[in-house]
C-alpha cells in the first residue's frame, strides 16, 4: 500500500467536491512527470526556517492547525527579495491547509479553497477525496526542501521544491491504528511543481500543481 501524501495532478471532479472539502482517508493516485518548470529553470535556495503562520501585512487570512503528530518541515524561506519571500510563505500555506484538509475532521477547509484556485484547488479536492474514501489519513513528519522561486510574468510565479515522505505512516480512521512497519523508499518522494498567482487580496494562491514521484532531483 502506498501511504504517501503526494499531490497528483488534476482530474475531472464535481463542483460539490471542491467546495465540500472535509474529512479523510487513503493512498494518493498517480503523479505525472513534469520535472522542468515551463518559461523558466531557475530561482532560489535558502538555508531552512519556519513556516509563517500569520503575516503583519493587514491580510485578514484563515488559521491553518494540523493535528498533534502531523508536522511540515520547510526548508528555506528567506531569499532576501521580499516578493519571492511572501510567495514562498504563501505556497507553505496552500500546502499546509492541504495537508490540514486531509488530517482534520471538519465539514469545511476554509484555508485550503483560500490558497488554491482553478486546477490546484480540482486537484486538491480529488487528493482529499482519495484519503476518504478508504478511510485513511496519516501522520508523520513530510520535510519540503530544495524550494525555488520563478517570477515567470507580472504577478504570476512558478514554486518548485522536492518533498520527503518517509517519517509518515498511514493511519486507519476506522481503527485509529497507525502503521509503522512501511520502511521508506525512494518512491516516498517527490518534486513537485507549482504556478502560482497573485490574486485582488494579494494572497499568491496555487493553481497549479505537478509532481514526480521518486524524482532523481529529491532521491537522496
């Protein structure tokens, strides 16, 4: 059984499932191999810091609280250019309010359709959905690292950054038991490529999303 948390890219889903985003359980599905960015092939790497949570820059944005024994790690952060900075604080958010929609039982993820938009959100919807209807979620440390930032065109980017998925272990939502037995491989993870866009609220929202599982950029 694959157990990791890996965004594929989007498939065909209803209206209803984007905009009733609730609570989880199961595998991701295929992810598509998409490892260059279109427009561009480089950005920035920084050394690691904390994923911010509630920025001073008067944006009235939802809270984001992932459940005890779920944690994201993100590497970098810092750039020195202020707008690559809030893009990067941004793409954090979107993933997680992502990672919060599949681990928190709710009837809505109010974070999560305000960091996503048009495909990314389809996309996130069909990840959730996945989890659900097996009735899994997970927990676990998910490491984001490598992370890069492509300003493509006035208010539109692309983020790229490599995940690592094997400090996570699925969890039976039925039973409340977690598996610990699955050792990490190489298909635990994953580059991952993101378009971003910078929308009325000046939240940079993610509305895109690619990722390749067992990337040869990521396998350690």
């Amino acid at each position: 059984m694959n157990r990791r948390p890996t965004l594929v890219a989007a498939a065909a889903m209803t209206v209803a499932a984007v905009l009733s985003l609730s609570a989880c359980g199961s595998d991701e599905g295929e992810s598509q191999d998409n490892d260059k960015i279109a427009g561009a092939d480089s950005g920035d790497k920084k050394r690691e810091s904390p994923s911010p949570k509630s920025p001073d820059d008067g944006i009235d944005r939802p809270e984001i609280r992932l459940p005890k024994g779920v944690d994201n790690v993100f590497e970098g952060g810092k750039t020195g250019d202020a707008k690559k900075d809030a893009i990067l604080a941004d793409n954090e958010r979107w993933v997680d309010s992502l990672i919060e929609a599949v681990t928190v039982e709710a009837k809505d993820h109010p974070a999560l359709k305000y960091y996503a938009a048009g495909d990314a959100l389809i996309s996130s919807a069909e990840y959730i959905q996945g989890f659900q209807e097996k009735d899994r979620s997970f927990v676990g440390t998910i490491r984001y690292y490598d992370r890069q930032v492509t300003l493509l065109k006035d208010g539109v980017a692309a983020v790229t950054y490599c995940k690592d998925g094997t400090k996570t272990y699925p969890k039976d939502l039925k039973t409340g038991k977690v598996d610990r037995s699955i050792e990490g491989s190489a298909s635990d993870y994953a580059f991952v490529n993101t378009r971003v866009t910078k929308n009325d609220k000046g939240v940079w929202q993610t509305d895109s999303v690619t990722s390749t599982t067992g990337s040869k950029k990521c396998v350690s």
